[in-house]
C-alpha cells in the first residue's frame, strides 16, 4: 500500500507543480499575509492548494486533508494528506527558483484529531521542484529515490564527514524574535562546521541531506506540511531525522544530518541553545 500511495503523492505533486511553474506571473503579487507582514500567501499558492484538495478528494475520498492555507479536514479512513502547496512561498514571490510541492500521507496517533509531527506515521511523499525538473519520493519501508531528465535512481544518503568538515543548511522563522533567537544559535555554531547555506524551503532542505547535497539541515518552528515528505525522504535515504533531544521531530526542532555527523551535531547545537526555551515555543506544532 505505501507504494500505492507513493504514486498518488508523486501524481498530484506533478500536477500541483506543473500549475505553479507554468502559471507564475512575471510579477508575483501578495494576496495575503498570515503570522507576520512577511509570511505571505500568493493566488498560487491558493490555488495549488485547492487542486490538491480536488484531486486527493476524487482519488482517495475517505482520507482526511491538512494544508497550509486551508487548514484540517478529518477523514474516515485514518490516512491524513499533509501539503504545502508552495515550499518556499517567499522564494516564488521574488522570482528565486528554490520552491517546491511538498505532499505526504500519514497515519496520525488519533484519527480524528489533528496530525502532529510527533506522534505520526509518515506512510508516503513526494517533493516536486518543477525548477530544477527534479521529483523526489518516498514510501515508508520502501526507500528513497529521485527522479529528473537522466530518469530515476535510489537514493543512499552519504555516512557524512566529522563536524568541521560539515555543510550545513538551515532556516530562519518569520517571527522576528525568533530569528534574533535563530541568529544567535547561528553565530555560536558557524565557527565549528564547513559552512552554512540558507535556500528558504525545508523540504527541498530535506531532499538535499538525502542526496549529499548538503551534510546536514536543521530548524526550529517548522510546520508539520514544511517538513512531512522531506522528512520521510531523508530517513528512508539513510539519513537520521530527530529533534534537537533525538527524539520525534516536530516544530520545537528538526534536525536532519547523514548517520554519522548527527549525534556531534546534535551535540553542538545543543552548546548553541538551539533547544534553549525560546519565543512562542508552545510545545504544540499548530501550524495555523
Ligand atoms: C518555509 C520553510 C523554511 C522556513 C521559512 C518558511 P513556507 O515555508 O520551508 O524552511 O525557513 O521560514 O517557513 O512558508 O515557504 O511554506
């Protein structure tokens, strides 16, 4: 079943991906903003969205539905479809190509509630950056694998180098306390690693410690649509996914990294406070 869902995952991401590429606007205007006047939301990413929702409702009528813009709808079946319709929405508005369609199908631990990052099953997902042509995918059990022009391959995520020889990405929140917070955790672990690099779209993040692009990607304040499939992507490559204490990632701290670089680093950002109690850290992964 994970494979089926596999391809329904990669099928609408494809779709959701090809509107957003082929529909963007030369200028990309703000419908809207949402937590803060720089969280912002595109007609595109509206409009991803919605077709997800029509698509997933006409191929799998019984599973419930959460996205980014329009919220939770519960289903009857215990599966649970968790999009981002655009990944790195500030991205697309500025024209940079670093966006994608994050879409994951998960088992949450209480049907009908909420699906929560730490306590789901991540069944299946898909990650399509129609910039690049590039579609990620994963089933639970069944592996990882990227598919682009020169066609599709398994991923195997590289054991990873020792910490000062580590490429880093991570991420800043659109709270500005907390990006003073994120800054400063920054600034105490930047001297111990290779490098940093901030692309602005944790699944595309995700995919990349997948495929060793990047050593390692870690961030705190994550929603659970921003990091679902790229999650599963990550782990099912061979990549360890926790938080900033080993345990379930969620919200209060994703922390991605090849096998063997993960526990020096989750040891150095611990150093950095990277879990340090910190600004609007609820303890809750509500997105909304
Ligand atoms: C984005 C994340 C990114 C984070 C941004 C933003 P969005 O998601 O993918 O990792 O640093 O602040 O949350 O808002 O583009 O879906």
């Amino acid at each position: 079943m994970n494979e089926e869902l596999r391809e329904v995952a990669v099928a609408v991401a494809l779709a959701a991906g090809e509107l957003v590429s082929a529909g963007r606007p030369d200028r990309v205007e703000v419908a809207s903003t949402k937590s803060s006047p720089t969280d912002v939301v595109t007609a595109m990413d509206t409009a991803s969205e919605q077709l997800l929702r029509t698509e997933l409702a006409r191929v799998r009528p019984e599973d419930g539905f959460l996205g980014e813009e329009g919220g939770h709808r519960p289903g009857r079946s215990g599966l649970t479809w968790v999009v981002d319709p655009i990944d790195g929405t500030v991205n697309y508005l500025y024209g940079l190509r670093a966006y994608a369609v994050s879409v994951a199908v998960v088992r949450a631990a209480d049907p009908a509630a909420r699906p929560d990052p730490a306590t789901w099953t991540v069944l299946a997902g898909a990650v399509v950056d129609p910039s690049q042509g590039e579609t990620w995918s994963a089933a639970l059990g069944g592996g990882a694998r990227l598919t682009d022009a020169r066609g599709t391959r398994a991923l195997t995520a590289p054991t990873g180098p020792e910490l000062g020889q580590a490429l880093v990405a991570t991420g800043f929140g659109y709270d500005a306390r907390r990006r003073a917070e994120q800054a400063a955790v920054v600034a105490r672990l930047l001297p111990g690693v290779r490098d940093l690099r901030r692309v602005g779209a944790a699944s595309l993040d995700l995919c990349s410690v997948a495929a060793g692009r990047v050593d390692a990607y870690y961030e705190r304040g994550l929603k659970p649509w921003d990091l679902a499939a790229g999650a599963l992507v990550a782990a099912e490559a061979g990549a360890v996914v926790t938080d900033f204490a080993g345990a379930a990632a969620g919200g209060h701290g994703l922390v991605a990294a090849a096998r063997d670089l993960h526990p020096h680093l989750l040891r150095a950002l611990a150093d950095a406070g990277a879990g340090d109690p910190g600004v609007d850290d609820t303890g809750t992964d509500d997105g909304a």
